[in-house]
C-alpha cells in the first residue's frame, strides 16, 4: 500500500484546501473522475506528466479511507 501522507495533501493555499498530489495543484477528484470515464493510468500519467502511478494509486487509497471512515449522520424525525 502506497503511504498517502506522503503523496495527498490538504493545504488551504492550494486549491482551497481540497486534497491534491503533492507538489501538484491536481486534485483527487480529477484523478477518480478520469479512471470513472475510463481513462488507464498510463493515459492519465500521458496527459498529466508531473503524476506518476503511484499518486494515482495514491488518490485511489486516499478516497477509500475518507469513505470507509465517513461518518453519517442521518436527522431524526
């Protein structure tokens, strides 16, 4: 497993602190959008050459471990 602290950060200067590769202004959800519409990650490292296959592997865990960890709170009636 890919240590994601080492390649997502949050950081309020960068595109208003949502999570992106590090050393990158690329945010997680632009990564999963392009593996949702099919995109490999050799075309995805083709069009965004500053990411390596493992940020992607990287954006991929991060998402997991912020909806495995989610907490729902449903209100009440």
């Amino acid at each position: 497993m890919t240590d994601i602290n080492d390649r997502v950060i949050c950081d309020p200067e960068i595109m208003l602190g949502k999570p992106v590769i590090k050393g990158t202004r690329i945010p997680v959800y632009l990564i999963l959008d392009l593996l949702a519409v099919g995109k490999t990650f050799i075309q995805i490292v083709d069009d965004y050459p500053e990411l390596t296959t493992d940020d992607i592997k990287a954006a991929i865990e991060y998402a997991s471990y912020v909806t495995k960890y989610e907490e729902v709170m449903v209100a009440g009636d």
